[in-house]
C-alpha cells in the first residue's frame, strides 16, 4: 500500500485523538420544531432530555413518544456523521479494513 511503519502509527494517534474529541462533544437531536430535545455524547450516550411542557397535553402522549424517538434518532445520526468525517479526514479518504 506504500505505507511505512511510523506513518500508520501517526494516522494511528491522529485517529486516537480525534476519536477522544468526538467522544466529549455533545450533539442535539429535535424534533417538533424544538418541542423536543435529546442531546447524545459522540459515544452515542444520552446526557439529556428536554421536553417543551407547553407543547404538549396529557391527550397528547402518543405525539410525545414519536418525538422523543425522532429526536434520539436525529442525535443518533449526528453522532455517526461525525464519526464519519472523522475516519475519512483521518485516513484521507482512503478504505482501510475493520474502519466503518
């Protein structure tokens, strides 16, 4: 691949870093224009859960429960995005087996 040994051991620890700061940022889902809030660390854990009080009624729980999912999925997706990115500038686009 011409690749020498100390170049894979810098994109290695390039990775390694990246990897740590993906991990501590956080990323907010919503959904219902806000009325819903999940936020998710970059290890896709969720840290918080905010719901708009005013936006909903006791009638309204099932509206509630599909936001709440939409919202999670909507973190989920950016965390992964993220990770995305941070394997592609990593290894500069390239394809390296066992990375996503």
């Amino acid at each position: 691949m011409g690749f020498n040994m100390k170049e894979l051991q810098k994109m290695q620890q390039k990775m390694l870093k990246m990897q740590e700061e993906l991990e501590s940022t956080l990323f907010t889902g919503t959904a219902g224009g806000g009325a819903v809030s999940i936020t998710m660390s970059g290890k896709y854990e969720i840290t918080a859960v905010k719901i708009d009080a005013d936006a909903f009624s006791a009638d309204d729980i099932e509206e509630l429960e599909v936001m709440v999912k939409a919202a999670s999925k909507d973190a989920f997706d950016k965390v992964t995005e993220a990770q995305q990115k941070l394997v592609t500038s990593a290894t500069g686009g390239m394809k390296i087996p066992g990375l996503f």
